[in-house]
C-alpha cells in the first residue's frame, strides 16, 4: 500500500513539474515568435494550468478502451481540482495577498463557470458522458475563447503592469533566466518535449496507482478522484498563488486562479468523452456539482463589492478556506462510498 502511495505522489509530482515545463517553454516560443500578450494569456495561460487534469483525462480515456474503466478518476479531478481552486487557493491568496478582478472578467467567468455546470448536469443525468456530448463541450470551450479573444482585441493598450502580469502567471519551476538560453528555439522545445514525456508519465502513474489503491481501501473512483487526485490538478495555479505571494505581487488575478474551472470541465472532459465517453457518477447530481455551483455563487458575493480582496480583510479568506475542508468532511462522511 505504501509503494501505490508513493508512486501516485511520484505521478503528481510530474504532473506539477511537467505542466511548468510545458508552460515556460510555450511561452518562451510564443515570445519568439512575436505572438500578442493576448494569445499568450487566453491560450497557453488558460489551458497550461489544467495540463494535469487533460492529461489525467486522456490517459484514464485510453484506459477505457483498454477495458480497464477509470471515468470516475477522470471526472473526478476535474470537479475536485476546480472546487479546490475556488475554495483553498483563493481563500489562501485572500488571506496573505490581494486578490483583485474586474467586474466584466468576474460576470463572465461566474457565468461561463455556472454555464459548464449546468451542461455537466444535464449530460450526466444518464450516468454517461457520449463522444458527442464530449464535442458539445469542447465547442462550448472554443466559443468561449473566441468571446475572450474578441473582446480583448477590442480593448485599448492595457497598462504596462498588466502586460507582464498576463505574460509572468503562472510561474513555473522552470524558467529561462539568460538570453542565451531565450535565443535557443532548439533547447526550448526539448525543454517542452520533456515537459510532455513527464505529463505522459505522471498522468500513466496517477491513473493505475490510483485504480490499485480505490480497489485497496474499498472507494469509489469518484471519492479517489475529487478527494485524492484532485490536489495535483491545482498544484499549478498553488504554485502561482505562493510564489506570488512571496514575490509581494501587487494583486493576483483571480481569473488566472480560476481559469480551469472553464478549461476542466468543457475541454479536459470534453477531450476525454471524446476518446472513449466516461461514465458519469449519479451521486455528482446530488453533492459535488451543486456544491461547485455554490462556490462560485459565494466567490462572486464576495468579490462583487469592490472588485478586490485585500489581505487585512481576512473574513473572506476564512470562509474560502473553511469551505474547502467543509466540502471535504461532507465527501468523507456522507459520500465516501457513493
């Protein structure tokens, strides 16, 4: 049982390292190759961060079509990663920063968020997630970037600040620190190649370990998923929100934060119901998506007021926090087996 432990957190530990890999180098080459700070900040920002969760998707997907079912690993990092990014980490920046947003960014994120619960909900009343539904989602995403890109080309030059915020989050492990290194498109996409062989080994790790230990200690793939797996899909937006904490930023943006709980469940389930569908857990109706869209109602509530959360203002981080281990108690006690 120890070793299955070990090896899982050996797989989330690649999943985290991988996905700053791939993050820095894509980012690097986009510089490169003069791409706008906006298609830096709505695509390899966006979909960086949830690399964990895809790559769980995709792996747990090609599972299924080896006869080996682990949908319920795969829906269950979604929803538990992005439940644990609008809970802990928000109500851990709120504490110890300044989490600030906009009221447009906060009406159209809550939105789109409250949008891909509710498709969630009304595909998943049949306990199953088809190819075609898994298209729908993806369409829902592209369409969603397709809004943001517009409105971003229609604004005017954001403040100097902002462009490096946009280009700077989220830090990853790995970063190109000498201009020799920037200047060398070769050594950059071989960082990015080993970004994508770690991902590929973490997501391998990740899934069969954590098949072994839900059949060890009598779970459900679900609770394995939203209770256990779920920590390495936020460990990306953890690591941006500490070392910005540490870097004394001026404010962290909550749509970095939060930016995969659009990218999880639209195209991380989406990509994954394409491959090979994914059985979708009724007991996700009654508890985990509800309580998602609860979250999401209490974070906007709380950041409707001024936009920004300061750190001396530590009632709001509390209730985050406390939100987040209130959801797992409820998990643990009345939904462990279901």
């Amino acid at each position: 049982m120890l070793v299955l432990i070990l090896l899982l957190l050996i797989g989330l530990i690649l999943l985290w390292v991988g996905s700053d890999f791939v993050i820095e180098s894509a980012k690097s080459l986009a510089h490169k190759l003069g791409l706008s700070h906006v298609f830096i900040g709505l695509t390899i920002v966006s979909i960086g961060t949830s690399l964990p969760e895809i790559f769980t998707n995709v792996y747990s997907s090609i599972s299924n079509l080896k006869g080996m079912p682990a949908s319920g690993i795969a829906v269950g990092i979604n929803i538990g990663s992005s439940i644990g990014q609008l809970t802990l980490i928000v109500g851990l920046v709120a504490l110890a920063s300044t989490l600030r947003t906009t009221q447009k960014s906060l009406e159209r994120q809550g939105t789109f968020i409250l949008f891909s619960i509710l498709l969630l909900l009304i595909m998943g009343m049949n306990g199953f997630i088809s190819r075609t539904e898994g298209i729908i989602l993806i369409l829902a995403f592209i369409t969603y970037i397709f809004i943001l890109s517009r409105e971003e080309r229609g604004r005017k030059k954001k403040r100097d600040e902002h462009k490096r915020f946009l280009l700077e989050e989220p830090l990853g492990a790995v970063e190109f620190r000498t201009e020799k290194l920037r200047r060398q498109p070769v050594i950059i996409s071989l960082f990015m190649l080993g970004g994508l062989g770690l991902l590929i080994l973490g997501s391998k790790l990740v899934v069969e370990n954590a098949l072994r230990i839900t059949e060890v200690l009598n779970l459900t793939q679900t609770f394995t998923g939203v209770i256990i797996i779920s920590v390495g899909g936020f460990l990306p937006e953890l690591s941006t929100a500490l070392k910005g904490i540490i870097r004394k930023a001026h404010g962290i943006s909550l749509g970095t934060l939060i930016g995969s709980n659009i990218t999880n469940p639209l195209f991380s389930m989406g990509l994954g119901a394409v491959i090979s569908g994914l059985r979708f857990n009724k007991s996700l109706l009654v508890f985990e998506l509800p309580f998602w869209a609860f979250t999401v109602l209490i974070v906007v509530r709380l950041l409707k007021r001024n936009m920004r959360v300061e750190y001396h203002e530590r009632r709001e981080g509390i209730i985050l926090v406390g939100l987040y281990f209130f959801f797992v108690l409820m998990k643990v006690v009345f939904f462990r087996h279901v």
